[in-house]
C-alpha cells in the first residue's frame, strides 16, 4: 500500500518538475520578447517624437 503511494506520490513529483522546466522556458522566451518589445517602443519613440513636436 504504501509503495503504490509513493509511486503515485514521485509520479506527481516528476510531472510537477516536468511543468516547472516548461513554464521556465516559457517565461525566458516571454522575457526575451518583452526586450525586443522595449527596444522596439524605443527605436520608435526616436523615429517619431521629433515629428511629432
């Protein structure tokens, strides 16, 4: 009984560490993106905001 539960308790573990990995590389690519996206809003802010004044 008690192997069976812990056999139930380290498949959880593994699945839990399996969607930590994912949401980790998730959130570097999120991260990346929110750069680009900075670095963007800035190229444009240069691009425009003399016309604009």
């Amino acid at each position: 009984m008690t192997d069976i539960r812990e056999q139930e308790m380290q498949g959880k573990i593994d699945e839990l560490t399996a969607q930590k990995a994912s949401l980790e590389a998730e959130n570097k690519q999120l991260r990346k993106q929110v750069e680009w996206l900075r670095k963007a809003q800035v190229d444009i802010q240069r691009l425009y905001l003399p016309v604009l004044v």
